[in-house]
C-alpha cells in the first residue's frame, strides 16, 4: 500500500538527499503509519500529535528552501523545485481533505448520465454498490446509442478509467488481501 505523502517518523531536523521528495508521492507505508493519521473536520492531521498536515508541510518544505545552503551537499535540488515540490504536495492534501475545486466535466446532450457518474464519483461508486445493473445499463445504452463523437468517446473513456480506478483496483486489492489468508 502507498500513501501519497511522507511524515517522517523520526526528528525535524533530519538530512534529505533529493530523492525524498519522491518519497513525498510514493512511500510505502505500512499499516501503522496509515493509521497514523486522521481527519479532524476537513482537516488530515497526524492523530497523535495532532499536527495539521497542511501547516507541516508548508513549514517542511519552507524549512529547506530557506536552509538549502546548510544541506547542499546532500540536497541536490533548487529552491523552485522544493517550492514545485510543496505546491504538488499542497495541491494532493487539498485532493485527499476534499478542498480542491472539483473536476467537471461539460455537459452534452445524450452523455448526462455518464457525466453525472464522471463527475460524481461518490455517485458512481454508490450506485454501483447499491445497483450495478443500473451502472452497467448507463454503460450498455452509451455502447448502443452509436453516437460517436471524439467528446463523448473521451467520456466513457474516462468513464471505464474510473471504473478501473475506483471500483475494479478495490476489488483487485481486497481479494489479493484475502488471498494472504486462504490455505493452498
């Protein structure tokens, strides 16, 4: 499992070499470090310190824009990427704290259910959950309408991508955890 950013676990004060900046967008972590963070209203704090997430990273990432010269010989990164760095970071927090602005899709006439479901993806996983016939049906009558257009074979591209992504990955992902559990 991959969390999207990294809290070290270890003091503020430790030394970075520039690959731990990807570590901001790709670390495994493990189930105690998942849990190690929560949601305070809309906010994702560390639990136990009761850290805000948003206000560390600003503060981490000003830290060694502003330090750069103490760590130059194991930092090999500039000052614009740490900062490109800490507004990809921001921008991922706002994702995972539901404070980005939305993306939607543009409406067209014929594709308002797969846009509804595209643009909604709480509505796509809840009506999958509670009645795939009526998600396969939208996918069906969109396949039989033969109105093929580039917009509306951009949507139900993107339609099946957050299939895949948000329904299909979850599944692929509980049975293999499952898996761990079953005797051969």
């Amino acid at each position: 499992m991959f969390l999207l950013f990294y809290m070290p676990a270890h003091s503020r004060t430790m030394s970075l070499t520039s690959g731990s900046f990807f570590y901001l967008y790709a670390h495994p972590v493990n189930e105690e470090t998942l849990y190690s963070f929560s949601f305070s209203g809309q906010d994702l704090v560390h639990t136990k310190t009761n850290i805000n997430m948003e206000h560390y990273f600003s503060i981490y990432h000003d830290y060694y824009i502003e330090n750069l010269d103490k760590h130059r010989d194991k930092l090999f990164i500039a000052p614009h990427e740490i900062n490109a760095c800490k507004n990809l970071t921001m921008e991922l927090l706002r994702s995972i704290e539901g404070k980005s602005t939305k993306l939607a899709m543009p409406p067209e006439e014929g594709l308002e259910a797969v846009l509804q479901l595209i643009n909604d993806v709480d509505y796509l996983i809840h009506i999958y959950s509670e009645n795939k016939t009526t998600l396969f049906g939208i996918m069906r009558d969109f396949l039989s309408d033969n109105c093929s257009n580039p917009y509306s074979d951009h949507c139900f591209s993107t339609l099946l991508q957050n299939y895949v992504s948000y329904i299909l990955y979850s599944l692929i992902s509980f049975i293999l955890r499952l898996m761990k559990f079953m005797i051969w």
